[in-house]
C-alpha cells in the first residue's frame, strides 16, 4: 500500500498535500508548500485551494518532499540593543503552525457553521473542517470574515520566520495582517514582536515602515513604554498625535479637550512645541541621555505569542518612567490644554464653536450586540481546567466592555474575574502539565510516524531509526528535567488584571495589592510589580 493510499477511501476526505494546490505545472514557485499531488491522484475542482504569493516559503511543514522544519531545539539566542538584552530558546514544544501533509482535511457545507479553534491552537489539533478553513485563509489571509484563532496559527509560524527564518518577507506579510484584523490580543502580539524584530536585526528601516503602517487607532493596541524604546532607539522624532495618544502614559488626565477637539489641541500642541525646541515635534534623546536610561526600572515584556518560543529573559527599561521626561511631557500637554481653552472660549464667544473645522466630537458608541449564548451557558463539571478558565475570560470580556449599558454587567464582569481567580492555581498547573506532556505528546506522534514509514519504506529504515532513538532520548530529557524549579511561560490572566482595573477605579487599592502579589506569586505575565507601586502610593 502506498504512503497516501489509506486516505483514498474517503472520497469527501482529502489532505494537505492535495488541497494546497498552487501550480502543479511549477513546482518551484511555490517554494516550501506540500503541492505534491502525483502521489494523490485527481482532485476535485471545488477542493482545490492556491496558497497566496506573500506566503511562498513562509509555511512550516513537517513531512514529505517539502519539508523545511527541525523538531531540535536550539540553544538559547539572545541579542544586545544598547542597554536592551533579549534571549529566547526554541522549546520542546512543537511548532503549532506546522503543516502535516497527511493529515485528513474535510470541505464542510458552511465554512461558518465550523467551531472557532481552541485557544493556543495548533494545526495538527484542527479537526478536519477545521483544517480545511485554515488551509483557505492561506490562499487569502488577508480576509476579515475568520475568526482570529485561525489567523494566530498562520501569525505563529511568521513570528518564528522573525527569528529565524525569512525575517523580511515575514515582518512585511505581518504588517498586511495588522491591517484587517482588528484583534486587540492580534494587534499587541504582533507590534511588540514586529519592533523587537527589528532591533535584534538591527533594521531601522523597518522599524519606519512598522511606524508609518499605524494610520487606524486599532492598530496602536500596545505597549506605549515599547514605542517609545522604539522611537528612542532609532532617534525617530515623536509627534503631537503621539503625544495626545499617550497623555496618560505622562500622567496627564484632563484629557476632556483631546477626546471633543482634538484638531484644535494638536494645533496647540505644535505651538507649544515651537515655543520650546524651534521644531514641530521631539527627540526623545534630548530628553534622556544613555547614564539616564541605564538607571531605569526593567519590566519582564511578553514579545511571542508562539508558545514553541520561549523568552524568559527579556527585560525592557520603562523609558516612560523616566522623571525628567514625564516632567517634562506633561507640562508641555498642560500648557497645550491651556491654549486650548483659550482657543474654545474665544470661538464660543464669537458664536464659531460649531462652525469651525477644527472641531471634533465624541461619536456615540454603539450598543454592543447580544452576548454569544454559549459565554453565558455554565459549562459542566466534567470539563477541562483550562476550558473553564478560557470560559471565563469570554465571560469578562463580554460584560466588561457592556459595563456602560448597565451596572449589572459590571457585578457580572467582577464574578467572572473571581471565578477565573478561584481556579488559577490550578490553571498554572495545568498550563505547566500541557507544556511539558504535550511536548513528549508531539514526539510520540512523531515516532509513530517514523516508524509506519519505515515499515512502507524499507529503504529509509536506517534513516529514521536514527531519528526514532533520537526522539526517545528527548522524550526520556523531558521526564528528566526538574520542572518545578524551572520557570514556565504562562501568559497573562484576565481575571487577577480586569479585576485589578475594577477595583483601581474603584479606589480599593489594598486589594489591588493583594491580588498582584498573589498573581505574580502564581507566575501569570504581567505588570505586577507596577501594579502593586502605584496602589502602595495611592494608599
């Protein structure tokens, strides 16, 4: 029987390798994909699928003719900026983008009747529709009618290209994505990654190209302390619209006149700046010298969303934190806003207020649609720790950001962050479980598949013998290693941060402490120790 002779059986079930189907004429020009389809037969019109040019030599694969992906993880990587260091090793997890070529794939009826994929996904994981839609957005990632699990398994594999791989065609295709998918997780993920890229490369130009691609506010959902690193870095001037987006990141709060005229406070803006440095924007390093930024506060930063890419070590200074700075920002957004009432004042006098262009107002928001009823729906107490605790971050979403439509919402939102937080520790537990079993989970896999092809292909068996004992010795590391005392990346946890939010707003800072210290204790990602100084000074 041959290697792909027991997936002929199912006439509606086709594979990997047949579904991706640019141009069987021309091999060549499609680089890595699995296009292969001599050993499949014909395939039916209506399932055959053309991978997108800005993704040719950008898809993992794990088997067969075009296989371009070593399991072995590397050794620790890590990369100096100044004052900025960056380490990160490949790790026993599998790349969750990767591409098995005989994997069954299905064509469902209605692409939109098929189930979002889990969180953390991998496409080894999908079930076959599930494959199917995913090998669709490949021949149109940039489509925004998916859900976003689909687009972070495609986004993983171009994060590792970003560190070892095709860095220029990766950075360029993650730009066209951040353009159409409005993903706020997507959006961070992706500019943090993107900007630290480019430093380790030492890319300046990329970094303009990452700054000039920011023309929708959806696409600033990230760190302001990076973007300010990243201007700082590569001396790149700060605007006044900059300025304005980050006012509160300086400390300034009366942000009325930003949010109803902010065409007239940006004209203030620039006069203010004029007044003081002869030019219409600044230079962060005329603000902070190099002895300043070395005695800076460093923060633990989440840069990859891959989970097979570790970065336990990479520390950024917190450039925002920095006095003379924040002083200095601040004040020149207080006078700005002095002006700016001035201008208004003035206009109102003279009955122009309305008239003028220069105004802007705060468009109504929209009442959010109804909530997805399987968020409200109790799951059973059969199901999965992390089921639960992935419930519950729909759940704070959904009410959290309902929260203006009525109050009720927002006691939903906090039960929903307390009940995330009841079962945390038991999240971490089984965060640390699924990292290390499902590692020697994907090496199992890996064996069983060495060894039915050697049983198919004789001829291969010294081969793979070779790599069968390799597996088995980093499946028999892994039982070996001392994970408790190893530091596993778990991400960030909703419930401990939304409620933390909750209850700043609310002015219970003793709880706020209380419940950072314990987040942290736990090892969930996040600004903790900023967290707990800010609450200890409001005290």
């Amino acid at each position: 029987m041959g290697l792909f002779d027991r997936f002929k059986k199912n006439n509606e079930s086709e594979t990997a390798i047949q579904i991706i189907n640019k141009n069987s004429n021309n091999l060549a020009s499609t680089n890595n994909i699995p296009i292969d389809v001599g050993q499949t037969g014909v395939i039916p019109y209506e399932l055959k699928l053309s991978l997108h040019d800005d993704l040719n030599g950008l898809i993992w694969v794990a088997d067969g003719k075009f296989k371009n992906y070593n399991s072995k993880p590397d050794v620790e990587n890590y990369y100096t900026f100044g004052n900025i260091r960056m380490s990160w090793t490949f790790s026993w997890s599998e790349e969750p983008s990767l591409i098995y070529s005989n994997l069954s794939v299905l064509k469902p009826k209605n692409d939109t009747e098929v189930p979002r994929p889990s969180y953390w996904p991998t496409y080894k994981e999908l079930s076959p529709e599930q494959k199917w839609v995913y090998l669709k957005l490949l021949s149109n990632p940039y489509t925004n009618n998916i859900d976003i699990g689909f687009v972070f398994i495609l986004y993983y594999g171009l994060e590792r290209h970003l560190l070892a791989g095709d860095f220029d065609n990766a950075f360029d295709t993650i730009l066209k994505l951040r353009d159409v998918h409005t993903s706020k997780s997507f959006q961070s993920y992706s500019a943090n990654a993107l900007i630290l890229a480019a430093m380790m490369h030492q890319r300046g130009e990329k970094i303009i190209e990452f700054i000039s691609s920011l023309d929708k506010d959806y696409e600033l959902h990230f760190s302001d302390n990076l973007f300010l690193i990243c201007y700082y870095s590569f001396n790149i001037p700060i605007e006044p619209k900059d300025l304005m987006r980050m006012a509160k990141t300086f400390e300034f709060t009366n942000n009325n006149y930003i949010k109803k005229y902010p065409e007239l406070f940006e004209e203030s803006l620039l006069a203010i700046l004029f007044l003081r440095f002869q030019k219409a924007n600044i230079l962060l390093s005329e603000l902070v010298t190099t002895s300043e930024l070395s005695d800076l506060k460093y923060d633990d930063t989440s840069i990859f969303a891959n989970m097979s890419i570790i970065n336990e070590t990479i520390k950024i200074p917190r450039l925002c934190d920095n006095l003379k700075l924040k002083t200095e920002i601040n004040q020149i957004l207080n006078e700005a806003h002095e002006m700016t009432k001035s201008k208004i004042q003035l206009l109102r006098k003279n009955g122009n207020l309305e008239e003028t262009s220069n105004v802007k107002t705060i468009p109504v928001k929209p009442k959010k649609g109804p909530i997805d009823p399987r968020i409200l729906k109790e799951l059973p107490e059969t199901a999965s720790i992390l089921d639960k605790h992935f419930h519950f971050i729909e759940q704070i979403k959904a009410f959290y950001e309902r929260r203006d439509e009525d109050e009720e919402y927002l006691n939903k939102a906090i039960e929903a962050c307390l009940n995330q937080i009841a079962i945390s520790q038991l999240s971490a537990e089984a965060y640390v479980f699924d990292f290390k079993y499902g590692s020697i989970k994907n090496l199992e896999q890996m064996i069983k598949s060495e060894e039915e092809l050697i049983i198919q292909v004789p001829q291969l068996k010294d081969k793979y013998t070779i790599e069968i004992k390799r597996h088995k010795m980093e499946i028999e590391n892994i039982h070996n290693k001392k994970w408790n005392n190893e530091k596993i990346p778990l991400p960030e946890h909703t419930g401990y941060k939304q409620l933390c939010i909750i209850y700043d707003k609310q002015g219970n800072y003793s709880e706020i402490i209380r419940l950072a210290e314990e987040a942290k204790k736990q090892g969930w990602n996040g600004d903790w120790d900023k967290r707990i100084e800010n609450a200890k000074k409001k005290l």
